[in-house]
C-alpha cells in the first residue's frame, strides 16, 4: 500500500463514539460529533451518525460543503464564529453557527431573508479561556439583539474552554454557564434549548457524577478519535487509542554517529536539538516530514525513538528492531499530528470498516437522540 499512509479504523470510532453518546446520554447529556481533525470525512460523519451523534460540527464551511456534496444527512453545525465573507454559504450550508459578534448575526441575518430560510445561531460565553466568547456580562443584551433579527433562530448558549489556555472545564464554570441561561429565560423569556458545555476538555467533568445542571450537549471530536481526555492525554476507560495511525517508508537505514560534527548553526526549522554523544547509532529515515505531520505528535512503537525531523525527513534510532529499506514503521498519533496529515495532499487516507450488520450495536432509540426531549418548557413573558 502507498506510504506515508493514514489509517482510520472506523469500527473502533464506531465503539468509541458510541460508548461516549450512552454514558453522557445517562447523564442527560447528548452529543455533536466534531469532523474538523478528519477534513469533513464523509465516511467518519456517517461512522458518528451511525453510533448515535444528534449532529455533525466543523471549524471551516468547506468541510460542511463537502460532507453536504456527499449527500451526508444531518444536522450541520458550524462551530467557529463565521467570517462576514461566508455569510451567505454559512446560511447555505449550516444549519446552527455558533457566534461572538452582533454585526455578524446581523450579516445572517440579511443572507438569510435573501435565501429564504431560518438560521439558527448559539451564542458563545467567554469562561475564562480567553479565545472566543460573549463576556457573560454582556450575553443578556446579545441575545436580546439577536431575538430581533428577521430569520434567525436562536438556540441557545456555549463555551470552549482548554483550547487556548488550558482551562480547566469543572463545577464552576459550567455552574456559571447554567445559571446563565437560567438568567435569560427568567429575563428575556425565551426558552434556551441547547447549553452546550464544551469540548472533550469537559468528559472528566461530565462523568465524575457531579450535577451537569443545564448542560445537555458536548461537541466531540478528540475523545471519539483517540479514546482519551484532552486535560492529561489519558485513556478513557473501554476505548480504543489505537484508532488512527501513520505508517511511513523506510528509505535509510545506516549506522551513524550520534554527534553531529562540525560549526553548528540554526536548522531548517529553528534551534538544533541538543544531543549527547551515545557512540555509533542505527539510525533510521523515513519518507515523512514537518510537510506532512507535526513530528512532535506522533509515537513510534517500542525500540524506535524520534529523533528529529525535516521539511521530508523523520529520523529515528533503532534500538532493538531491524529496520531495512522498504520497511514500514506505524506510529500512533496526537491531535496535532491527525490535523497536518490530513490536510496534506502526500499523506494517503485509508478508512477500514467491516459491515455495520456485523457490529453489536445496543438498542438507542431516536427519542433519546434530539435537544427536543431535553427542552425546557417555554418560559412565559411576565
């Protein structure tokens, strides 16, 4: 098979996926399933529809055009703010944006007169991350604001935490997110039906036991991909690391010295690594490079160290395998890495899936898969 070479086991994000939506499904929350790390994979969408996702988020309207093209039947949720300039294909194509600015809803709102049709929007709340979001002072006017523009539908509020910072999603925060919306319905008298908690940051959170008060949605994408929690790298408990992984060509293999020799300057990419002189090495290339994942991210399987990395190049050191020309080294791979691969036009993209009829899939009936069973009762104008 041609190398570099991603492999996506779509049988094992079919269990994850499915694992995460019935023990956050037990805890009244449901779950959207985020595509951007896999490019608006249409075969990963239809893989997290199938477990029981209500709907499909991504960052870029092109993967929510592709996945549209590809005849993907499914609510579409477009979950970084939009740019003015895709205004009218944000409308076209997503169904809910989730938004931080009042001018842009109002753009929306005039593309959404034009194509004749609601567009749903959720309002963002900055909780202290400090990457996007309304601050929670201001949100009550925001919505007002937002309750008056022609043809946009709102429903309801979000946040995102640990993205940019590091914050840590937990009872605090998320109480503030719930007491928030309680706040508009109670001010504003309408109903918030989604109360969207966050990422893959909030499972620790989310299924510790502790009250998720009117938390009913998480965005999933990390977890589902790599069966861990995003705040620490650990496995989530029954799910599988191993979904996703790069396979590179060996094209050197030499015994080499482990010091560099003469006057060292800056590489490629910046500062040279320090190293130790360990005597002669096996070192080892692969037909892999910063063009084509973040090295950083990945990890090689036991024996095998990374070693540095070119714009083409990964080098490692073999210490216990007998690496030749021709072989095939198969790493396992972080968020950051899934995203480079998957943008780059070198790396082949292989999905693996058995048929659906050969899956044990437990009983989940649609009922339990809408914000429609979870919606609070209209709150009436006083």
């Amino acid at each position: 098979m041609a190398t570099p070479r991603l492999e996506i086991d779509l049988n094992k994000l079919f269990h994850n996926a499915r694992t995460l939506v019935e023990r956050l499904g037990k805890r009244g929350i449901l779950v959207t399933g985020v595509t951007k790390a896999t490019l608006g994979s249409t075969e990963v969408a239809a893989t997290l529809l199938e477990a029981g996702v209500i709907g499909l988020a991504d960052s870029r309207i092109e993967n929510i055009e592709t996945m549209r093209l590809a005849r993907v039947s499914a609510s579409m949720t477009l979950i970084r703010s939009p740019m003015l300039s895709q205004a009218h294909r944000v409308v076209e194509q997503a169904d809910i944006s989730c938004n931080t600015e009042i001018e842009v809803i109002r753009t929306l709102s005039l593309e959404a007169q034009k194509a004749g049709r609601n567009h749903e929007v959720i309002l963002m709340v900055e909780l202290g991350d400090l990457r996007e979001g309304i601050m929670p002072e201001d949100l009550t006017d925001a919505v007002r604001e937002t309750l008056q523009l022609p043809n946009i539908v709102f429903k309801g509020i979000g946040a995102n935490l640990a993205c940019r910072s590091g914050v840590s999603p937990d009872c605090r925060n998320m109480t503030v997110l719930s007491r928030l919306a309680d706040s508009i319905e109670a001010t504003l008298g309408v109903a918030v039906e989604i109360v969207s908690g966050g990422n893959s940051a909030n499972l620790a959170w989310a299924l510790s036991g502790a009250d998720v008060g009117r938390i009913n949605n998480l965005r999933l994408g990390d977890a589902i991909l790599f069966g861990c929690e995003t705040l620490h790298r650990q496995q989530i408990n029954d799910l599988h690391t191993d979904a996703i992984t790069l396979s590179a060509e060996v094209i050197e293999a030499k015994t080499k010295p482990s010091m560099p020799s003469g006057l060292i300057a800056l590489t490629a990419f910046g500062n040279p690594t320090p190293v130790t002189d360990r005597g002669s090495v096996r070192q080892v290339i692969v037909a892999l490079g910063e063009q084509d994942v973040d090295p950083d991210g990945l990890q090689a399987p036991g024996g095998i160290d990374i070693k540095g990395a070119s714009s083409d190049h990964l080098i490692l050191e073999s210490t216990n395998r007998d690496l030749s020309v021709g072989a095939e080294v198969t790493f396992e791979l972080n968020y950051s890495a899934l995203l480079r691969a998957m943008t780059s036009p070198f790396v082949t993209k292989v999905m693996n899936k058995r048929l659906a009829e050969d899956r044990d899939i437990p009983e989940l009936s649609r009922s339990e898969l809408s914000h429609d069973s979870l919606k609070p009762a209209t709150v009436e104008s006083t």
